[in-house]
C-alpha cells in the first residue's frame, strides 16, 4: 500500500508512466503512450477501474469518472491525454 506523502509540484508524462509501470509490475520501457491496458499489459476492466482510481489518489485534481467512463480509457496515452487535457500541470503525491 502507498503511503501518503506531500504532493510534488509538477507531474509529467514520465511520472504517469511510472507509476503505471509500479502498479502492473513491468519495466518502465514496456510502458509507452501505446501501450495497450488490456492487450499489452494484461489488465482486466476491474483491474484498470482500480488504476483509475489510484491514479486520482495520487494526482490531485483528476477525475476520470466525472467527464469519461473507464471503456473510453484503452491506452496508456490515454490516461496521459486526460490527465492533461484536466490541469496543465497537476501536482502529485509520490511515494518517493
């Protein structure tokens, strides 16, 4: 389980990538904007409705269920895209 820490200043797509790459378990270079939730890294609906919901936990200001339901969510860049199309520049908490 993370633990709760300050949140950062900034948070980038690297960041993202990351912490996508930590919750599955695969290396970092195996996460790319194309990756696919399902297909690539073996995630099932519940399994990507958990990340989703993490994902929220760890940068403020995203809120995937308020303007997008998690079938509109099948890659990597996806959830990248949305975080940003949400706050230019989300802070975010880190397990750092």
């Amino acid at each position: 389980m993370r633990a709760r820490v300050a949140p950062q200043m900034y948070c980038n797509a690297d960041t993202v990538r990351k912490f996508i790459a930590e919750y599955v378990g695969v290396d970092l270079k195996n996460v790319t904007d194309e990756t696919h939730l399902t297909d690539d890294l073996g995630l099932d609906w519940l399994a990507q409705l958990e990340l989703m919901v993490l994902i929220e936990d760890e940068f403020v200001g995203v809120n995937f269920f308020a303007t997008t339901t998690a079938a509109q969510i099948e890659l990597v860049g996806d959830i990248i895209r949305h975080i940003e199309d949400r706050a230019a520049a989300p802070a975010c908490r880190s397990a750092a």
